[in-house]
C-alpha cells in the first residue's frame, strides 16, 4: 500500500517540533505501508529557484522541498501549489503513485489534496488535530476561511479526529461526514516507570538524576516535582494561571519543585519567576530531546495542564504511559482519557481548583497505582495499535 501524506504542519529546520506527532503516527503504520511525506517551505540564502531534498525517517521518506520565496503572497502561494504538483510528479518518477492521500490537518494543505481529488481522481483520509474547531476560537473559523475547510472536511473519504470532542466540534460546524475516532499514541517503549529505590547499607538513595534536598539522618529527601511540557503559548495553554498558581502554593509550602520544559524561548515567564522570587521552585530547562523528556516524566510525582482549550494532549498520553499522574482542565477531549484512577480534573481557569489539585497531588500522588496507569496507556495509545487502526482504514477506504 503506497500512501502520500500532506501535512499541514511539518517539522522545518526553524521549527523541528512542529507537527511531529504527525510523523508520529506515520512512524506508526505497519511495515507493509509505504509512506511518503511531502512538504513545500521557504528556504535560506537560495540561488536556485528550488532544492529538492531526501530526508529518511523511521519508516518515511520525507521529500522537502525548499523554494526561494518571493517577495509578493500571491505570487508566493502559486509557486508553493506548482511545487507542490512539481513534487507529486517527482514521487511518481521516484517512489510510487500514490493508493491514498493522508491529509494531516485540514488547513492549507487540504487545498491541494482537494485539488487533484478533482483534478486527479485521487481520494483523501484526514486526520485533524486542529482546535480551531473548539468554541473558543469561534470568532476565527468564520467567513473564507471556513467555507474552505468545511468543504476540505466533506471531501474526505474519512475523518480520523483525535477525540470524540473534536468530532463534535466539527459537526457542529458542518462537517457532515464518515468520522472514525483514533487516538494520539506514544512509544512505550520510551516512555516507561521509573525506576524503583536502590538502598545501599548507609542511606536511602533514588535513582533519579537531580534530587533535590539534604542528607538528615542518613535519609536522603528530595523535592517533588511538578512537571509540565509545553509551547507555553498562554492563549491556550494558560502558563500564567499556573506561575499564579504556584506562588500561591510556595507560600504554603516548599517541598515541591515545577520543572518546566518548552519549544519557544518564555522571557515574559521568567520575568515573573524572578520578580516573585520563585527561582528556588520553578525551574526553565527549554527544549529538550525525546529521550529526556522520557526522563522527565519519570522523574514527576505528577504532570499538570492547564490549558484553556485542547484536542487530545500527546504529554498526557506520554504521562500515563511513564505512568504519571495528571492534573488537567476539563477540556476538549481530556475528559475521555482523565478518570480519577488516573488524576484530577479540573474546570478550565479555576486557579482555585488547581492550587487544591496541586496540594491533593503533592500528598497523594504516591497512592495512584502506575502499573495501571501504564497499563492503560499500553492498551489505548501504544503506537503499534493506533498505527494498525489508521491502515485499516486505508483498507476500507482503498478497498471498499
């Protein structure tokens, strides 16, 4: 099976975590699967009208390729949709013709899978992870732009949301169509239990990498830590309500560190930090690799979100497979995945709520059983499973 996919965001050089849960789930797709990512970006100091690159991945071949952009959008967007034509040619004469177009994100890459939809007869899945569809953001899918991705939506052959939220928010736009609901996943095999204690004859140590803390009678104690992974763009996410929060919080105590791990630079966070004087509690370690974010969960007592809208967070998923507790808003389809075996819920916004979750958790968390945390995530997000569900779709769209 020969399967071209169209990602509306992708990782770029600038931006190397943008969309990756998308490659993600492509990484995911059984062997016998044949994937092609293609991707048209903007690139630097170019000569050439455009560059044409090979990028392998997991399972992937990512063919990128990189035009020089001019200076007017009109001209700009054409080039982007000749080279887009120029790339499936080249996919073609190099790889294969494509099965079936997977189209991650309706918007703007849609426009070209619609395209030679009818222009080329070729059908198109969707996975959408967009919350543009959320209520919050009602006043931004109106007009243009969503006729455009209502009509993008209908075209499918199927929408493969990632919560049953999302389902619904997109129905209630006018999406009428065939949905199959599939899960963000996570490799469990990378995000997996902390280590238990190792106790030595003199004192009690852990296997975490930074404890924090002092030796008294022979007893090595440490912080806990609050863990909580991010864009930290606060419209969604809401990291100023958590920084409130916490300096809330560190009044009433001081056994617990925030450690905090972000794609973008935060200055206007760490300001706040500074002039609170949080610097002993609330820790900035940027962006960090796969394998130590990996680390990070293991070494959380528990994870909190407190975001004003959401899909279906990928750091909850990771957090429940290294069998981590979560705090979250009641948002989107956070509910779906949230029961009390697993952590606390919370309304959107109530600082409230999250200082007595944050207490809650700090007491209790060691109670909450992460063998079956995990276990939960194993059965529902591993991503062997979830990329077996996406090709049966294939199937059934491919061969009706």
């Amino acid at each position: 099976m020969n399967i071209l996919h169209l990602l509306s965001w992708f990782p770029t050089p600038d931006d190397p975590t943008l969309g990756n849960f998308c490659v993600r789930m492509i990484d995911a797709l059984p062997e016998e699967c044949h994937s092609v990512i293609l991707s048209v970006c903007d690139g630097k100091d170019m000569t050439k009208s455009f560059e044409v690159k090979e990028i392998p991945g997991v399972r992937h071949t990512h063919v990128q390729i990189y035009i020089r952009p001019p200076k007017i959008n009109a001209i700009r967007k054409l080039k982007m949709l000749r080279m887009y034509q120029y790339g499936l040619k080249y996919i073609k004469q190099r790889f294969f013709n494509p099965d079936l177009i997977h189209l991650h994100v309706t918007y703007p890459l849609g426009q070209v899978a619609l395209l030679w939809k009818k222009l080329l007869g070729y059908k198109y899945v969707l996975t959408e992870h967009w919350t543009i569809y959320q209520p919050q953001n009602k006043d931004v899918l109106v007009g243009k732009l969503k006729r455009k991705i209502i009509k993008i939506a209908n075209n499918a052959e199927l929408i493969m949301p990632v919560s049953l939220d999302l389902q619904r928010c997109m129905e209630g736009h006018g999406v009428n169509n065939r949905f199959q609901v599939i899960y963000n996943l996570v490799n469990t095999d990378m995000f997996t239990l902390r280590q238990p204690p190792c106790i030595d004859s003199n004192r009690t140590t852990s296997s975490r990498n930074d404890l924090q803390g002092s030796i008294k009678n022979d007893i090595h104690v440490w912080k806990k830590h609050i863990l909580h992974i991010s864009t930290l763009r606060d419209e969604a996410k809401n990291f100023s309500g958590i920084l409130r929060t916490i300096e809330r919080l560190r009044k009433q105590r001081d056994d617990f560190e925030l450690h905090v791990i972000h794609d973008y630079d935060a200055p206007e966070f760490k300001t706040f930090v500074k002039e609170h004087h949080l610097e002993d509690c609330v820790i900035f370690h940027g962006k960090k690799t796969s394998a130590e974010v990996a680390q990070a969960y293991q070494d959380a007592d528990f994870f909190v979100l407190f975001s004003n809208f959401e899909n279906l967070p990928c750091v909850i998923v990771e957090a429940f497979a290294s069998g981590v507790p979560v705090l979250s808003t009641s948002v989107g389809g956070i509910a779906e995945i949230v029961s009390p075996e697993r952590g606390i819920l919370i309304p959107q916004g109530d600082e409230e709520a999250l200082l007595q979750g944050m207490n809650q958790l700090l007491d209790h968390s060691s109670e909450y059983d992460r063998q079956a945390i995990r276990d939960y995530a194993i059965k529902t997000f591993a991503a062997q499973n979830i990329g077996q569900q996406i090709f049966e779709a294939y199937k059934e769209v491919i061969i009706p």
